[in-house]
C-alpha cells in the first residue's frame, strides 16, 4: 500500500460534495485535497475557505486535465458526469462519481470500453449502501446460505414531498437507482427482464411507481418508490430465502430534509475510505463501471416499461 498521501480533486460542491469535502479532511493525512472545482461560484469560493492551499478551478474538465491530483471525486450534476470522467479515464485517474455514472446505458458503456481500454480500474460509483452496516450484514447472511436460495427481494424508497418532488420517469432514473444496485448486489447477477407502473392522487402530490425485477436465474424483485406530503423518508429491504426471511434493520422513518443522509451518513464515511484505500493500492470494493452501467440498462428498460405498459427485456452489450 502506498504510504504518500492521495492527493484529491473535488469536482462539485453542493451539499453532496461538501459532505465529501468533510469526510476527506477528516481522513488526512492520507488523503490530501489539493484541488476544487465547480461552475458554481460561490460553491467553490465556499469550500476554499475551509481548504485554502487547494487549487481553485470553475471549469471541472480544466481541473481534471490540469490539476496536480491523483484522484477525483465528481459530485456534479447527473447530465455532467459522462465528460468528467471521461476525462479522468484518459488522463489515468481514478475516480470516485456520484451515482448514476452517467444518464444513459450508452453514455456508461463508452466509460466502460475506455476504462478496460486502459488495462486498470479506475472508476467506483458512489452506490454507498453496499458500505451501510446493516446492508452488509444481510448481504453477509444470505451469501452464507443461511436462509437458502433467494426468492424474492422486495425494496421500498419513499420520500417526503418537501425533500423531493420528482415525477414517475424521476422516481426510476434517480432514486430507483440505489435499489437497482441492491438488487444486483445482492442476487450477484444480472437483470434479466423489468416492468414498470406507475400511479399519481388526483392533485399530484402523491406519486409512486413499482418495479418488477427478474434476475438471470430467476430471483424476483419488486420495488416501490414515491413521494408524498403524508411520507416520511423510509427505506426497507426484505429477502424471501428457501428457508427464511431478512430484513434490514432500520431506524424510524423521518420528515427531516437530511434524513437521507442522516441515515447514510456513516455508510458515505466507510465507502470513502474505502476507495481512497484502493487507490493507495488496496483493492477496490466498491461497485464498479459496469455496475454502473448494468444499473442503466435496468433504469432504460424500466421507462421503456413504463411508456409501453409491458415488461422489457434487460440486454447488456
């Protein structure tokens, strides 16, 4: 393992990339924030108070070609994340993005060929439940047989509307994201086929969409996702095994504006110190490129399904 510190970029620094900035300084001195990067100019100049021997840069892709860092963090806007790490990819630095890793399954595949192109991992997507406790201890327990074969893994997301208010093609391309991985992860394959369906209360404030899963070998998924003015942020997963059932534990649901990140919050600490130990030279664990990309697939399939009212096959190139 390397010893010298990680010299890092920041790219993105809204309340996502502050809560990143947080954990990092608190990892030095192995980890060392060299340079800042965000269109947004009081965004930076905010997180160059806190940092102010880092390079300051407002064009992320200038930061990435041009900053003295060995690693990047991207916590930018969904639609950026294709040509920021891109760009990383081509220069030869490892990159920690902020799900999803791009908008699209082709925009994700091309990050994949680059990066196998190179003959190195470099890029983890910040899919951080797979680093939550109570996530692993399920994953634990059910790769270790103890409940049998899985069934049947079933997954709620609900927000409250005050936090988010997305319609149902949202609710699929962004929250359903972490469940999608979580259903991989968990299966330890591939989604074969997906249906979607969706309903809103007649004044819209009320919106949730259901997803139905098939894995390769047959595991069943089924998802709910919403938003409302009567939830609380609440996330639960339960797996069917042959021979018993899991549950996640979970704290009490909550109305709080952070609770999302109140209830992740140490999971985000854990994943990035796991990545930065990756790059020092540990091996990585966190979801790769292709899950990333995998993760698209299912999420394109899903709104095809839903446009079409019929299930959809998930085809992977």
């Amino acid at each position: 393992m390397n010893s010298k510190p990680v010299r890092l970029a920041l790219i993105g620094l809204g309340n996502m990339g502050m809560e990143h900035l947080a954990i990092f300084a608190s990892l030095h001195p192995q980890a060392q924030i060299a340079a800042l990067a965000d269109s947004h100019v009081p965004f930076v100049e905010r997180a160059a108070a806190s940092v102010p021997a880092a390079a300051v840069f407002h064009d992320p892709v200038d930061c990435v070609n041009n900053a003295d860092v060995d690693a990047v963090v991207v916590a930018t806007a969904d639609d950026t994340h294709h040509e920021i790490v891109e760009a990383c990819i081509a220069r030869g630095l490892y990159v920690l993005c902020e799900k999803p890793l791009t908008t699209s399954a082709d925009q994700s595949l091309q990050l994949v060929n680059a990066e196998s192109a190179t003959g190195r991992r470099l890029v983890q997507v910040g899919y951080m439940r797979r680093y939550d406790a109570t996530y692993q201890e399920i994953h634990r327990t059910l790769q270790s047989g103890r409940i049998g074969e899985p069934v049947l893994i079933t997954q709620r997301h609900r927000n409250p509307l005050a936090v988010i208010t997305f319609d149902e093609q949202q609710l699929i391309t962004s929250s359903a994201s972490h469940d999608i991985d979580v259903f991989r992860w968990l299966c330890g394959e591939d989604v074969d086929e997906v249906s979607a369906i969706a309903h809103a209360s007649r004044d819209g404030s009320t919106v949730f969409v259901v997803l139905t899963l098939t894995s390769q070998s047959g595991v069943l998924g089924a998802m709910e996702l919403g938003r409302g003015p009567g939830l609380e942020y609440d996330i639960g997963c339960d797996i069917v095994g042959s021979s018993g059932v899991l549950t996640l534990a979970s704290p009490t649901p909550s109305a709080s504006a952070e609770a999302w990140m109140q209830r992740f919050h140490q999971a985000y600490r854990v994943q990035d110190a796991a990545w930065l130990a990756g790059v020092s030279g540990e091996p990585f664990t966190g979801a790769s490129s292709y899950d990333g990309y995998a993760t698209n697939v299912v999420i394109d399939a899903a709104l095809a399904s839903l446009a079409s009212g019929r299930p959809q096959p998930v085809r992977q190139t």
